[in-house]
C-alpha cells in the first residue's frame, strides 16, 4: 500500500539565527521561544486532563470496576508514617488524622507508540488550527490522554516513537517525574516539522518488542501507510505480543481525504509527503475507485489483526477521545 498522496507540497523550514545580533536580544528570543514551548506543554496537560475529566464524570453506571483511584477505607494515622495520603478534609471535620487505605494497586504497565512519519503530519494546519486536526497532533493528544488515565490509576507507562529512525524511547514508569518527561517528549513531535521523514514500520516495531521484557499493554498510534509488504507489517505487530503482551492498534485516518478522497472538481497535482512523487488527476474521476480500494484496505487489515488476535480501532480524528478511552478500558479489564 503506498502513501496517501498529500494536495499541499510541505517544504521544510529552516532559521538560522545571525551573529550580528546582539547577545541580550538573542537571549531574550530564546527565553520567548521557551515560554512558548512551555505554554504548549501545559496545554497538552490540561487539555487532556479535561477530557479525561469530563469521560469520566459520564460514568456515574460505569461497567468498569476498579477504574477509579478512590480509596477503600481509612485508617488512623500513626507517627512516623508517610504524610502523603492523609486526608486535610477528614481532619478539618474531626479533628484527627487519618490516612487513605487504598485498594490494591494494578499495576498494569502500559507501553505508547506512535508512528511519527511525515504522512502523519496530514493535514498541514493553518494558522490558529488547533494541533490535534493532524493526524500525529490527533495521535499525540489521545497518548496524553492515555497518560492521564494512567496515572490516575497509578500505573506505568512508556513511549517509544519511530519513522524513519528509532527516534525514542523510554521504559515503563509511573513517577511524576517520568510522567511530564514523555509529556514534553509529546509536545516536541506537535512542533517537529517531518516532511521528509519516510516510514520503516517493519524495523522499528521488532525493535521495539526486543525492548518490551515484561508484560505489558502494548498501544500503537499509525496511520498505517507504509512500503512495507503487509505480511511484513503483521509479522512485526505479531512480534509485539511475545511474552504475553496484549496489542492495540488505533488506525489514525483524515476521513474526508485519506478515505473519501472528497475534493473539489478542479485539477489538482497531488504530491507524497514522504517520496516527493507527484500524479495530477481530477479527484471527482478517481473517487469511487479510490474509495473501493480504501474500503478493502481497512478491511483487510482488520481480518489480518483479527487473524493474529490484535485489537485493530480505526479511529478519525474527527471522532472525539471517548472511543480511545472506552477501548483502552475494555481491553484492560480483559489484559488484567
């Protein structure tokens, strides 16, 4: 299967910052450029917590036992134990202090990758669009998410990004500390400028299950184009699920373009993103057929993961965060 072919040539940028500047303005662009990036950082945080929030404020008949992090009891709070659980509420009302017993921890351990080519850097965003109507924007935001839920219920995550190169990687962890580390690790992919980064899916993926030694949920990000043989692809996810790993595949998509091919009539020179190759067609001639052959596509992906017993989720970035979560949350009760 080949790239989708993007309407819009994306050259990559690149500013050099001159000598002849003098040093106090420099400084302050760079302490303007760090305000910027931390300002992102914490919107990704906030925004996803806000969705995370608001899912879970619907689930007042919830079928997913254990989800929340609330505790079981409490128990009276002895000297020299650990301050961290105490509860200000309970002691404001009573007086004494008490701490909270919480029910047993799950530790899951979940691991976040996400295919970082230039193909997920579609479609090219305007001014003041927000970052998620990408489809890596899209993918990243849903990992943040993730994270979030993750956290909650004090679990470990990892993250490992790929194109065209083994780009990162971090091991499972459920710290503070590595939490925000793969948060602003996610940020960067929004800002990174990937035009002319290819995909070796087949690569990276066996690399990255060599990396996976203890058992863990395995969720991919990818928009699944690449010009790998597709046994080669499933033989790569299949890899995944050694020592038990439970596999998720959420199949990132722009529905109007990358499924409906739904352009206007005018003649349009459609150029990949990844090879530079370029074809001119008036889309209206090329639609159903391109349509038929997208419909078998993801056809024939979902009997393939079904096949090797991985969990396919096509998802358009459209389509709000409620379906990653619930999924995330249906194959944790069965992953557990």
């Amino acid at each position: 299967m080949g790239l989708f072919l993007s309407t819009t040539f994306h050259p990559s940028t690149k500013t050099n910052c001159q000598n002849n500047e003098s040093f106090p303005i420099f400084e302050r662009m760079k302490l303007d450029q760090q305000i910027e990036r931390i300002a992102r950082f914490e919107h990704l945080e906030l925004l996803a917590n806000q969705i995370v929030e608001g899912f879970i404020s619907g689930m007042h008949k919830s079928p997913f036992h254990g989800f929340s992090a609330e505790f079981a009891e409490h128990k009276t709070y002895n000297p020299g134990e650990s301050t961290k659980h105490l509860d200000w509420k309970l002691f404001a009302k009573t007086d004494r202090l008490y701490t909270k017993r919480y029910e047993e921890e799950t530790n899951l351990r979940c691991h976040l990758i996400l295919d970082n080519s230039s193909s997920m850097h579609y479609p090219k965003l305007r001014n003041q669009q927000p970052f998620f109507e990408s489809k890596i924007g899209f993918s990243v935001l849903a990992a943040a998410v993730l994270m979030n839920l993750l956290k909650k219920q004090r679990d470990a995550v990892g993250l490992s990004v790929y194109s065209d190169k083994y780009e990162y990687y971090a091991p499972e962890k459920g710290s503070d500390r590595h939490h925000r580390m793969i948060l602003h690790q996610l940020e960067g992919l929004i800002s990174s400028d990937n035009t002319t980064k290819t995909t070796d899916t087949v690569t990276y993926l066996h690399q990255i299950a060599e990396n996976l030694h203890r058992r863990s949920m395995v969720i991919l990000f990818t928009d699944m184009f690449q010009n790998e043989d597709n046994d080669k692809i499933f033989k790569a996810l299949q890899h995944l699920k050694h020592n038990k790993h439970k596999v998720v595949v959420f199949h990132v998509y722009d529905p109007k373009t990358e499924l409906d091919f739904d352009f206007d009539a005018a003649p349009r020179k459609f150029i990949d993103i990844e090879t530079g190759e370029t074809v001119q067609l008036f889309a209206e001639n090329s639609q159903d057929a391109y349509q038929k052959i997208m419909s078998t596509y993801f056809k024939t992906i979902e009997a393939t993961c079904l096949q090797y017993q991985i969990k396919y989720i096509p998802v358009a970035i459209d389509e709000t965060f409620e379906k990653i979560m619930t999924a995330y949350l249906v194959e944790k009760q069965k992953f557990a």
